[in-house]
C-alpha cells in the first residue's frame, strides 16, 4: 500500500514507512505462497482479470514518487519476497530520493526476535523524528 500511496499521493505526507510491501502487483502473485490473497483483492488471477492488477499495481506510479522512505523487509518472508523491498529502495535510489533500507534476513512478515524489534523500533522513531518534527525540513 505504501508503494502506491507514493505514487498517488506524492505531496501528502513527509515520509513513508514501507514495510514488507508490493512494488509490483503482477509479479507479486506469483512470488507469494499465499494465492487465496491477491486472488481475492484482485477477483481472479493476472491472466483472467488483468486490468484489476494493472489499476491498482505501484510500479505504474514509480514516476510521480518524491516521498522520503524507509523501506524495511524480512528475508524469511514468503508472503512479499525481499526483491519487492530492495527494489523499492533501489528506485528510490535511483530517483534520488531519501531512503533508507533495513533488512532483516533472519525474519518473515513480522520482526519477531527481541533485539531485532528494538533496532527496527528504533529506526522507525528515528525515522520519524528527522522527517516529522515540527524542525524537519522535510516535504509538507
């Protein structure tokens, strides 16, 4: 959702936050090992109902994005693959827009490990407080 909101919504908030999520909505479905999902969203696959995984798919929005974003991803996660968030970060990258990429190659969708919920707690408030507080210069 995060990947589209940039797109959609680019001069709305001062940062983003993109947890384990989408870039691409077609590759997607056949990255995940959860079909019951996109299927459902999306009212079928993206050979019978193609239009569905187009009009709502973040990679056709990449070129309106501005949004400084932190990207974080599980490589354990087999819901929405780790090549979704490093290619959002490196778009991001290219585009040159602020962001910041944390990885966590020992978790899946959730940061469950103690200390790896402090760091990710951490960079997210951190995060946070240089784009959002009231001396930030960030984008309004």
């Amino acid at each position: 959702m995060i990947n589209w909101i940039a797109g959609n919504w680019p001069d709305r908030f001062r940062c983003l936050i993109n947890h384990d999520g989408n870039l691409d909505e077609r590759m997607a479905y056949f990255d995940t090992e959860e079909l019951w999902f996109p299927e459902w969203d999306h009212k079928g696959t993206p050979w019978s109902n193609p239009d569905a995984y187009e009009g709502q798919n973040p990679v056709n929005y990449i070129k309106n994005w501005k949004t400084p974003m932190l990207v974080i991803h599980g490589g354990q996660d087999f819901r929405v693959v780790e090549t979704h968030g490093i290619s959002t970060f490196t778009t991001l990258q290219r585009l040159g827009i602020p962001s910041r990429f944390l990885y966590f190659p020992d978790e899946n969708h959730w940061v469950l490990k103690p200390q790896n919920s402090i760091l990710w707690h951490q960079t997210v408030i951190s995060w946070l407080d240089q784009w959002v507080t009231p001396a930030s210069s960030g984008p309004r």
